[in-house]
C-alpha cells in the first residue's frame, strides 16, 4: 500500500510539473519585501565636480595642456570664483575621467557670454585621438548675453565611454570675455 501511495504521489508531482498546473499542497502564498531582485542596479558616480573655488583652482583641469583661463571673483554662479575666458585665451581641458563604465555620461555647467556675435565657445569631447565638437555654446538653445546659461545634456555616444574621458572648452575662435561655473559630470553604470 505504501508504494502504490508513494508512486500516486510520484504520479501527482511530475504530471504537474508536465501540465504546469499550480497545486493546493505547493502553493507559497507569502510575500516579502525582502524577496525582491533587480538584475540591473543603475548607479551615478560622480567623475567631476567643481566650481573652481580650490587652490590651486585649476586642480582638475591641469593635466592636459597649458591653461590661459584664469580664476575670477569678478562674475560667478555659485560660491565666490568662476573660470574666465578673455579673448585671446584658447581652450581648457579637464584631467583624464574614467568613463570607461558608462552607460550614459552627463555633462552640466553654468556659463555666462558676454557678447553673443564674438564668435565661437565649443564644448568638445576627447575620442581618444582628437576633440570632437559637440556643442558651440554660443548657439545653445536659452544662451543669452550678459546672463547666466545652463547647459545639460548626456553623451550616449559609447565611443566616448574611455578611461581618459576629457571635456574641453575651446573659445579660440572667440572674440570676448565668457565665464565657466559649477561644472558637473556623472556617469550612470
């Protein structure tokens, strides 16, 4: 009786197991909160942060070039000190960011154009081999003269996605003053 029982048993399970039938004696009718699984966790790391304000207040933008910008107390977004571009300065270029991670790459900053018809303020961004265009702030959609401007966009561009990641201001072809504050760049991985 026992193994007739036992292979009725048997019989039950794999005959459900087959149906994909849902049993009264295997339910599992309890919830969690802990019983939760993601198999993608976005996390954002923040690769660059700052308002020029340290000493030396090129610290994170030294390291690739000679830098002709200066600090200034003169205009700024936040805190006491911004980044300025007089007329016949030429480009600054951050230190090399590790975005070799990336998912997505996220690029803000404040600036603030003082003549709008100078010329050209290109944002580029380093390909491993040279500095592409990506934006000239000039033409920027809101970029008014004499104010400060707010820039945000991503990269998603994977060419981009390196461990020397480097954003650059070129105003070479930029005839007046313009000020750079509270640059930001995160990573989504």
């Amino acid at each position: 009786m026992k193994k007739v029982l036992f292979l009725l048993v048997v019989f039950v399970i794999v005959s459900g197991l087959i149906l994909k039938g849902t049993f009264g004696y295997f339910s599992d009718d309890e919830t969690s909160a802990g019983s939760t699984f993601s198999a993608w966790q976005i996390v954002t790391v923040t690769l660059l942060n700052d308002g020029f304000e340290g000493d030396p207040w090129d610290d994170k933008w030294d390291a690739n070039g000679t830098i002709d910008w200066v600090q200034t107390s003169g205009e700024y977004h936040s805190g006491s000190y911004s980044a300025l571009f007089h007329k016949d300065d030429t480009s600054l270029t951050s230190d090399d960011l590790d975005a070799s991670r990336a998912a997505s790459i996220t690029v803000s900053f404040w600036f603030r154009p003082h003549d709008l018809q100078a010329g050209s303020m290109f944002v580029q961004l380093y390909d491993g081999t040279t500095y592409d265009s990506w934006y000239n702030l000039m033409d920027y959609p809101g970029t008014q003269k004499d104010t400060w401007c707010y820039f945000s966009e991503d990269v998603t561009d994977s060419q981009y996605f390196r461990s020397d990641f480097r954003l650059r201001f070129d105003g070479s072809g930029l005839g007046k003053d313009f000020w750079l504050d509270d640059v930001l760049i995160t990573i989504e991985q």
